[in-house]
C-alpha cells in the first residue's frame, strides 16, 4: 500500500508533482559528475552539424538536464491532452525520465538528445490531424520537425517512409499532403547539407567512442531490458482494454506509438548490430513512457507494475556505485 502511494502521487491528477522532476533529474546529474560513471566525450555527435567540443561538461550536463525536463513535460502534455486515460496523470514524465536515465545523452547533451526533442514535438503535430480537416499544414510542421530531429540524428532518414506510416493511420493517402511531407522533411536536411559541404565536416554516424568500460552499460541494458519488457506486457493487457472502450481516434493515436516503437526498434538494433552500442534504443523511452502508463492502471497487475518500476527506480541510482 505505501509502496503504490510514491507512484499513486504522479498517478494523480496533481500537476504540481512535475516540480518533482528537476529535482529527480538533477539528482541523476550530479551522482553522475561524482561518480563518473557516464565518462563525459571530448566532443558531442550532431549529426550534419558537426562534432562539437565539449569545454564546460558541467554546462552540457546541465543543458542535458534541461532539455530532458522540458521533453518528458512535452510527453506528458500530450498524454493529457489527447485523452489516453479518462483522467489526467503525470506518469509518463517520471517514467520518461527514469527509462533514459540509463542512457548516455541523460548526463551530456548531443544530437540524439535534440532529436528526441524534435520527435516528441513532432508526434504532437501527428496527433493533432484529423480525419476529416484539412491536414496540410499539421503534415508540413510535423515532417518539417522530423526533418530536424534527422538532421541531428542522420539514419532517421531511411526512416522516412515509418514517418509516413504515422500519418496514413490518422490521414488517407492525399497527394498533395505527401508532396508537402517530402518537402517539410527535406528543407531542414537540404540546409543542414549544405553547411555540412561548406564546414568540410565529416558525418560521423557512430555516436559513442567507448572510451569507457562500456560492458557495465551493455549489462544495465540487459536488466533493465527484461524489467521494461516486463512492465511493457503488462501494459499491453490494460491497452486491450482501453481500445474496446475507446474512441476511434484513440486507437489510431496507440496505432501511430506502435509505428514510433518499430522505429526505435529498428535504430536500436542497427546501432547495436553496427557498432555494439545501445544508445539509439533510447528512441523506444518515447512511446514506452505512454504505453507503460497503462500498466498501472490493471488492478490485478497494478502492484506488480509498481514493484517492477521500483526495481528499475533503485537500480538506476544503484548503478553509479556498482
């Protein structure tokens, strides 16, 4: 009972419990800087922009802090906004937070922080169409954001037909929209190009140096691994519940997650397969942080839910001292 009441308070309907969050995020921040766990790159992948030097690490990991803040509010915003419960909750900015806390770009920021950004504002464009409104300018605005997001993280490109997919769940297929999709998405690529040919800039597509014992974090993935897809199963029971009592369009939004899901997937498993990372799987804490919600709402599998979540809570600030 004591243990559901912590998660039972960003549960609620009690918006002032996001005052939490930069408490909890610089929390992570500041174990990080004393323990150096997450050792700090000279310099910062952005993409077509360039490998930028890292002078101040105290002032990249502050605006880490920062954008990951202003991101999981964005979540959680249009969690509330679009109705995925019959009643506003601020779940998914704490489990935004603690899911990439076992990331790299938590503790520095970079350009696969910035494209997490431009995503999530991206997939609240999408959410917006409508079936039966004109959509031109909510396509143009959100492939214009997806272009940017692909700009900091460039194998977001081949992905552009997955970006596509997300529109057609809400959108029929109308021409002029998938001409203004082409064309949102390329303008930000087309001059993140150009500076790249006149910088002389080489793109670098692999985004960590492993400079550090990078084995330790391939093991937090492990575990943390079969805890989310633990928490993700359960989910996916009260999901199905959900849908046979919602609206149409709920279900097409929970359609567009499961395409966002596939897509980091797919990120997540080429840079695994390329380069022994795990850094792009950081894509699938997105949508993970709306579906896990649902997890806790079964009242069967409720108290599992929160204790798999206080597992993964403890370990993420365990970890700094193993």
């Amino acid at each position: 009972m004591y243990l559901r009441a912590v998660v039972r308070l960003f549960f609620g309907n009690n918006a002032w419990v996001l005052l939490a969050l930069p408490l909890i995020i610089f929390g992570y921040v500041w174990l990080n800087f004393q323990t150096g766990y997450y050792v700090q790159e000279e310099t910062s992948n952005l993409g077509f922009w360039g490998e930028a030097l890292v002078i101040y690490p105290v002032l990249a990991g502050i605006l880490s802090a920062v954008l990951i803040f202003i991101n999981a509010v964005s979540i959680n915003w249009i969690y509330n906004s679009n109705e995925f419960m019959d009643r506003n909750s601020y779940l998914s900015s704490l489990l935004y937070v603690v899911l990439l806390s076992y990331y790299h770009s938590f503790y520095s920021i970079d350009g696969l922080l910035l494209s997490h950004t431009f995503l999530i504002l991206m997939m609240n464009r999408l959410f917006s169409l409508s079936q039966h409104e004109d959509g031109k300018r909510e396509v143009f605005n959100g492939m214009f954001l997806a272009g940017m997001a692909a700009t900091f993280h460039p194998p977001l490109m081949g992905l552009f037909p997955l970006l596509l997919f997300m529109i057609w769940v809400i959108r029929p297929f109308v021409m002029r929209e998938f001409i203004l999709a082409i064309g949102g998405f390329s303008i930000p690529l087309l001059y993140a190009g150009v500076y790249l040919w006149l910088s002389g800039n080489d793109l670098e597509l692999k985004l960590l140096e492993q400079v550090t014992d990078y084995t330790n974090k391939q093991t937090d993935f492990l575990i943390t691994a079969i805890l989310f897809t633990l928490l993700f199963l359960l989910s996916i029971v009260s999901i199905r519940l959900r849908t046979q009592k919602s609206s149409l369009r709920l279900k097409k939004l929970i359609n567009i997650l499961w395409w966002f899901l596939l897509l980091g997937l797919i990120l997540g498993g080429g840079d695994y397969i390329m380069y022994g990372q795990i850094e792009r799987f950081s894509f699938i804490m997105i949508p993970l942080s709306i579906f896990m919600t649902f997890a806790f709402i079964h009242k069967t599998y409720g108290m599992f839910a929160t204790i798999l979540f206080y597992f993964a809570l403890i370990y993420s600030g365990l970890k700094f001292f193993i």
